[in-house]
C-alpha cells in the first residue's frame, strides 16, 4: 500500500476499492456505526465502493488509516466538504478495529489530517460535528486542539433519547504544525 502521510504508530493512504468489503462490515458494526451518520442505513460492499467514487469525484480526501509496524488497516477517515474559496472543510474518521481503540490512534490520525489540511491544502478553518454522547471522540479533537464552537440541540434521536449536536474547529492559525511543515520546507529551496 502507498504510504501518502506517516506518523509515529500510522499511516494515512488513499482508500483502495479493494478494501471495501472491511469497510462495510465495520460500517455494519453498531459499535462503529451509532457515532456516525450511516447508523441507520445497511451497508454493502458496492454502497461502500459507490460512496468513494462518488466522494472522491467531489473533491473529497478519504484515506484509510493503517497500522505502520504489520500494515493492517484499522479505520478510515478524511477530509470532507472541501470549500477551497473559504478555505474550510470538515474532517471525520472512524476506527473500526475494536481492538484498536483507545490507543492513541485516533488522535495521531486526527493530527495528521489536519496537518495535510493546513500544510498542504492551504485550509484555514476545519470543522467537525460529532453528537454529545460521542465523548471518546469530543476528548480526542480537543486533544487535538479543537474548541467548541456550538451546539444544535436534540438533533438526534437513538432509543427514544435525543442528543445534541456539538460543533467544534480548529483555525490553521491555532494549529502549530505536525509532520509535514518540517518535510515541506526541508524540500524547498532557501
């Protein structure tokens, strides 16, 4: 597999169709699935193909998230609903290893993304929405940097509770660099 962005544990590469079969099982898992919009839809392999051609053809940047030490692939994420004029996009990820979560992972993915975001991309503003019962994933953006920017009240509805929507962002401004600022000017000329 291509390496496109290594950190320390990870790496980040462009999704392969090929891997659309794990990807729709992980999407298929509940304990994956409740945080995520797709919660409520079955989803096949084809769906799961589907779903990258279509984001890939309207500029998104989905990779898949893979372990650097046995090159196992453990989750995905990217970033989504890219507005080059103002700069801004939205970021996601998921890890679908269960046996992977609370590892660091997400966090150095998280990191990684948003270095690619601000260092390569030219972003100013990335954004996220994840729902309130979703604390793993509120602790690992702030841990990243993410500050809460607001809150939709009671948008979702699971079991018969209704949780908020909490959104937060980072400005490339607040964001002090991870990996490839470094690699980036070590390959310019002075």
């Amino acid at each position: 597999m291509t390496r496109k962005i290594e950190g320390d544990h990870i790496y980040l590469a462009p999704i392969r169709h090929e891997d659309s079969e794990i990807y729709a099982r992980w999407l298929n898992e509940a304990e994956t699935s409740i945080y995520l919009a797709v919660f409520p839809q079955l989803v096949t392999p084809e769906s799961s193909r589907d779903y990258f051609v279509q984001a890939t053809t309207r500029g998104d940047h989905l990779v898949g998230i893979t372990l650097k030490e046995n090159n196992t692939l453990i989750g995905s994420g990217g970033l989504l609903n890219i507005d080059f004029i103002n700069r801004k996009a939205e970021i996601g990820l998921y890890i679908g290893a269960q046996e992977c979560l609370n590892q660091g992972y997400g966090s150095e993915s998280v990191m990684l993304l948003l270095d690619y975001g601000f260092q390569v991309l030219n972003l100013n503003s990335i954004y996220l929405a994840p729902y309130s019962f979703n604390t793993r994933a509120i602790r690992c953006y702030e841990k990243c940097g993410f500050k809460t920017a607001g809150c939709l009240r009671e948008t979702r509805i699971i079991n018969g509770r209704k949780y908020d929507q909490i959104y937060m962002d980072i400005l490339a401004s607040e964001f002090p660099g991870y990996r490839l600022k470094e690699k980036i000017k070590s390959l310019l000329p002075e």
